[in-house]
C-alpha cells in the first residue's frame, strides 16, 4: 500500500516578517540539493542586506508587492525592481551579490527563496539595513 506522509515544517518568528522552512536536502534529499522556505516582510519593513558567498539565490514572490534591491561587491545599486505574481518574474541572484526586500503591501508580502545548498550562517555576509532607502 502507498503512504502519505505529513511533514511539519519549520517556523522561524522574525518581527519583520516570520521564515517559514518547508523543505531543506537532509530531509528531502530525492527532491533537494538545497532549501525551500518562504519569507515574509511586514508593510514598510526592511529586510536587507544580505548575499551568499557559496550559493545562487531564487527569489518568487508569492503574495503582495515587494520591492528587491541589488548591490554589486562595491555596494552599488545594480538592480532595483517591484515584485508580485502579477508581475511573473522571479530573480535567480548568483553568490556575491548583495540583496535587500521592502514590503509594499500593506496586506501579506511573502517570498518563496530556494537556495542550491543548505543553510549555514558562516556561508552568508551582512550588512545593516542603512543605504536600502535612496537618499
């Protein structure tokens, strides 16, 4: 007889916007090399700056608008878009490339990210969240 299976996923509370861990390789390894988990930014709140030495980011944004900054190594603003389903874009992000999210929406702003590998602080470099707003 087939199974099914109820996996509980992990919630990580952020009083920006909570993380929410749904699959990562040790668990899913026939269906991962690395992790799927959902970001959410609260209206008007800034979750920035961050970028992986060793991974490539993808970034879909799944409800609500929210706005992606990107900065190269010398911390120049390269990218600069509004994101939501409406839009159907989403953005892969090679490693040393320095990124930051705004909520638009003041209803739900969420981002489904998948990383190519598996969560590791000493793998991520950040920076504060000065600089996000355009002066």
């Amino acid at each position: 007889m087939k199974k099914i299976y109820l996996e509980e996923y992990r919630r990580i509370q952020n009083p920006k916007g909570n993380i929410y861990k749904f699959m990562e390789t040790c668990k899913f390894p026939k269906h991962l090399k690395g992790e799927i988990y959902m970001s959410q930014i609260k209206f008007n709140e800034i979750k920035a700056w961050r970028r992986h030495k060793l991974y490539e980011a993808i970034f879909i944004v799944v409800s609500g608008i929210v706005q992606l900054k990107c900065m190269n190594k010398d911390k120049n603003l390269i990218f600069k878009e509004e994101l939501s389903l409406d839009s159907r874009n989403l953005v892969r992000l090679d490693p040393y490339i320095w990124y930051g999210f705004k909520g638009l929406s003041k209803s739900e702003n969420s981002i489904l990210v998948l990383i190519n590998g598996s969560h590791d602080e000493t793998e991520i470099e950040r920076l504060n969240n000065e600089d996000f707003e355009e002066k």
